[in-house]
C-alpha cells in the first residue's frame, strides 16, 4: 500500500517543493517573466523566454528529423524485415536508450560537431540567403548540433512505442490489403497507419518529452548564450541545461529561485505532455 | 506484383528503400559511438591506475585515473538500488496481489510511467531541495543516491508490475487451496515464478541510473578524492564525462574518454545481462 501510493506522494511533493521554493519569483514577477527576453542574474534581470525557445527549437528540429527516421525503423522491424532479423535490429535500436545523455554530448562535441560544420555552411551559403532561419554564418555549438543529437536520441523512445503499436494492428488487415492486390507500402499506407494514428501521435509525444527535459547532451552542444536568434546555426540555450549549468553558480536567491521557477514549468508541461501521451498510446494498444 | 502500374511500383520501391534508410540512419550513430568509445576509451586507460587512483590534482597533467568516480557510481547505485529497488518491488505486489483492479492501483501505474518522463534534472532538484537544503546543508552522496533512486523507483515499479501480473491466476489459486496464506502464497509461490522478470527490471533501471549525469549536479556534486563518506561529496563516472566534455585540456578530455568506456561497458553489461535473463526464463 505504502510502497505504492508513495510514487503519487514523491510526484505530488516535487510540485510542492518547486513552487514553495520558487514563489518569491512568481510573487514579484506575476507570470510576466516567463515572457520576459532579457536575462542578467547578475542585475536581478530574469527573462525566461530565450530557454523557452531554446528548449522549443532544438525539440522541433530533434522532432523534424527524429520522427521519420523512428518510424522508419519501427515499419521495417514490424512490417518488412524477415522473422529471422526482426529482434536484432529492435534489440539494436533499443540500445541507442540505454546509451548516457552524457555520452551523447562527449561524442556529439568530438564526432558529430566536425561533420556537421560543411553542413551547416552549405545550408547557410544556399537556404540562409533568403530564409532567415538557416542564416550563418554557423557558430559551430548551435540550435541544430544540439538537435541533431537530440534527434538520435529520442529515436528509440518513439520507435519502441510506434513498434508495439503496430503489432496491435490485426493480421487480418495485413492479409486483406494483399489479397485486395495492395503493395506492400500501400498495405502500411492504407492498412497500418490509419489504424495506429492515435498511438503514433502519443510516441511522438513522448519523444518530444524526452527532447525538452534532456539536459548535459543539450548542454554541451548548445552554446550556453541566453538570447534569442532567428537562425538555428547560432548558439542559444534551453530550460534544462541552464538549470543544471547556471544552479551551482547562482549567489543570490533569486537567480536561484528564478531557476527553479523555469524548473516548475519545464516539470509541468512534461508531465501533462506525458499524461496525454501516455493516454493516446493506451487507447491505441487496448 | 502482374497488374501493378508503374507509379504504384515505383511508390513502392521508394518507401521500402527510405524503410530500409531510417534504420541505417538510426544505426550508424549507435555504431559511431560505440566504435568513438571504445577506441579512444581503450586507447586513455594506461594499465590499472585508471582504475585504483584518482585524477591528478592539476587537470592538466597527464596520468591518474577515475578511481574516485568508478567508486562514487557504485556506490551511490547500490544505495540506491538498496533502498528503491525493494520500494518498487513492495510496491508492484502490492498493486498486482492486494489491490489489483481498483483506482489506486491503476492511478499508480499510470503516474510511474508519467515520472519516468520526468526530467532527470528537476529529480536532481528536488533531491537538493530535500536533502541538500533541509537536511545536510551540503552536498553528499546520500543526496545524489536518493536522486538516482528517484529515477529507478518508478521503472523498477513498473516493470516489476507487469513481470507479477504474468504469473497465472491458477498458480495462485492452487496455492491458496492447499491452505497457504496469502502472504506466504506471495513470498514462496509469486515472487519466485517471477523472479526472472524482477531480476530484469531492476537491472534495466540501474543500469538507466548508472548513466545519469543532472541528478548528480547539485547533489553529489563530485569529488577528486577517493571517498567512502556518504555524507560529503563524491564523484560519479559520468561527472567525470561531463566535465571532461568540457574542458580545453586533452588530458583531462582523454580520462573522459576512458570513464565513458568504463561506464557505457557497465550500462551495457546491465542491459544486456538483464534482457538474457527475460529470455531465458520469461514467466
């Protein structure tokens, strides 16, 4: 009984615990700040809006890039690969989860930032002339290196869900697409996939929860300047790694208690995105 | 395929070829990392020292090792697994045993798969708001196992949950006939014919707490000293990553390295230990 309720009490005790310790900030600042651009601890300025950005940006971009490719993964393991490497390749896939976030920013810092830099001037020389987006010159730690990396990391989260939502999907829509002389992708297409919508929908979710409250791998990769730019090739920041950054430095109480605040927020929206992922996924599996 | 126009075919061939490229994109960073790892991994750990003493007192000298760090992980994580880890599993038989079906039981598994989706940094957080503020007033290991506990906690509840509600009814039910209490039935018939499965969950979310870096930021802090003292401050394998991950001396980025082999050898021994044991013997 207690080894149970308990979890809801811990869930309940944190929210307590980070609007107790961050209320002299919403007490002074109303809910303004959260919109609030400029951010100086050191002036007792505390605008929230750039990691709100920061965190919404390299989500999108880990988003963009993640979601294909996860559910890509999850057709071909349900759908298309023969029995005999079906485990195998989920197993495999499985494993990118069980690698540190730590890890994922080392590597993202030695491998990935190198290969990324030609890249990004490419887009930047061609797209950025008239899409502001892609404007360089690219700042090399970015919005886009720490969503590439953001991207590969939340692949397996939305793989592993889609996938069980696929097996879900009855054997006999498989077989009457085929018999109805479908291909194999007009099957997925017309058989699979609308079935498994709501269940994708919440893997995606999902992911995207991973992506917002992802901390040391964002951080590393990110650049750590709280301001907001138009193109994704500059630096920026986010939510979780200006906590785990900036907590340990802050001298007065209410850069501490500010963190906290953006804290508060970042553990609200995941948790009801959870909620509602977590409910989708549940009605498509039943 | 007679019959099938050519767009439909080419449709077709285009789709199953991107299938085909979504998994190669997915494993070629999975292979890039474990390859970066273990080569440069292999190529900083200079004999045993890496693993009985700590880093050199100046960043930038060369030699030491993570001792402190390698010591600090294991630590925290058996504290942790000590005290979440029986939590968890109390927690599950009694959801799959006393209470199975009601409200409670089902508002419990919802909301412990709801906190494993919640940011590791705000467990780190409130662990410091907890221990760190109203207790210790400083940092300590005891802080950053709770944090880590925090984080097994609900992945133990859950798995083990689903591990227990795989043993048959009847199972139980020829137990209860032959006399047996319920508490017994629980301890020597249940617990044991899902052990495997329990075995495996609480392996997976050690193996998910060995590998956290922000629960540790603000709790155990890290430490370059070897320590034992679970009331100071102590290091942890992928504090030392961090660091390393950002710092501009080549000695300190290749110890880096090294501990991200000795923790991603850890974190894969764990995960592929556990998921031999559910195939081995899934209830």
């Amino acid at each position: 009984m207690l080894g149970a309720s308990a979890l809801l009490l811990a869930l309940a005790l944190m929210v307590v615990r980070f609007l107790q310790l961050s209320w002299p900030v919403w007490k002074a600042h109303g809910l303004g700040w959260i919109v609030g651009t400029h951010w100086a601890p050191a002036e007792g300025i505390f605008g929230a809006l750039p990691f709100i950005v920061g965190t919404v940006v390299t989500s999108v971009i880990a988003l963009v890039i993640g979601t294909p490719i996860a559910l890509g993964t999850a057709l071909f393991v349900s759908e298309i690969a023969p029995a005999k490497i079906r485990r195998p390749i989920s197993d495999l896939i499985d494993l990118l989860a069980a690698v540190p976030s730590v890890i994922y920013g080392l590597w993202g810092i030695i491998v990935v930032l190198p290969l990324l830099q030609p890249v990004e001037q490419f887009l930047a020389d061609s797209l950025g002339r008239f899409i502001p987006i892609f404007a360089g010159p690219p700042s090399g730690t970015s919005f886009f290196a720490a969503g590439v990396v953001l991207a590969i990391m939340i692949v397996p989260t939305i793989s592993a869900v889609t996938r069980e939502v696929f097996v879900t999907v009855p054997q006999d829509v498989r077989e009457a697409a085929f018999a109805l002389g479908a291909t194999r992708w007009e099957m997925i297409r017309y058989g699979v996939l609308p079935p498994a919508q709501a269940g994708i929908v919440g893997a995606v979710i999902l992911g995207l929860g991973r992506a917002l409250g992802e901390t040391v791998a964002v951080l590393l990769l990110i650049g750590q300047i709280p301001s907001i730019s138009k193109s994704i090739f500059s630096g920026g920041y986010s939510m979780a790694s200006v906590i785990a950054n900036e907590f340990g430095q802050s001298q007065e109480p209410l850069h501490l208690q500010a963190l906290i605040a953006i804290g508060l927020v970042l553990f609200v929206v995941t948790v009801l995105m959870n909620i509602f992922a977590r409910l989708l996924v549940g009605r498509a599996k039943a | 395929m007679k019959g099938v126009s050519a767009r439909r075919r080419a449709t077709d061939r285009t789709m199953l070829t991107f299938l085909v490229l979504a998994v190669l994109l997915a494993l070629v960073p999975l292979a890039s990392i474990l390859v970066e790892v273990i080569l440069k991994g292999i190529g900083a750990i200079h004999g045993l020292s890496f693993f009985t003493q700590p880093p050199p007192g100046d960043a930038n000298a060369s030699g030491g090792g993570l001792a402190n760090a390698i010591i600090g992980t294991l630590t925290m994580v058996a504290l942790a697994a000590v005290v979440f880890i029986p939590l968890g599993i109390l927690g599950a038989v009694y959801l799959t045993e006393f209470a199975s079906g009601n409200r409670l039981s089902r508002a419990v598994r919802f909301f412990a798969e709801v906190m494993t989706g919640v940011p590791s940094i705000m467990v780190g957080v409130f662990a410091y708001s907890i221990l760190v503020v109203l207790v210790f007033h400083h940092f300590s290991a005891i802080a950053g196992a709770f944090a880590l506990g925090l984080i097994m906690w609900p992945i133990v509840l859950r798995t083990s949950e689903e591990m227990l509600s795989r043993v048959p009814t009847s199972v139980r039910e020829a137990s209860l006939a032959l006399g047996t209490p319920k508490w017994r039935t629980v301890l020597k018939v249940v617990l044991p014919s899902a052990a495997a499965g329990l075995t495996t969950g609480s392996m997976l979310a050690v193996a998910r707490a060995a590998g956290e870096t922000a629960p540790l930021l603000f709790t155990a802090l890290g430490s370059q000293y070897i320590s034992f003292k679970l009331a100071q401050p102590m290091s942890a394998l992928p504090l030392e990553i961090f660091s390393g991950a950002q710092s501009p001396f080549p000695d300190q980025i290749q110890r880096a390295w090294a501990g991200a082999l000795t923790l991603i050898a850890l974190v894969l021994v764990l995960t592929l230990v556990a998921r031999f044991v559910a195939a081995k013997r899934s209830v």
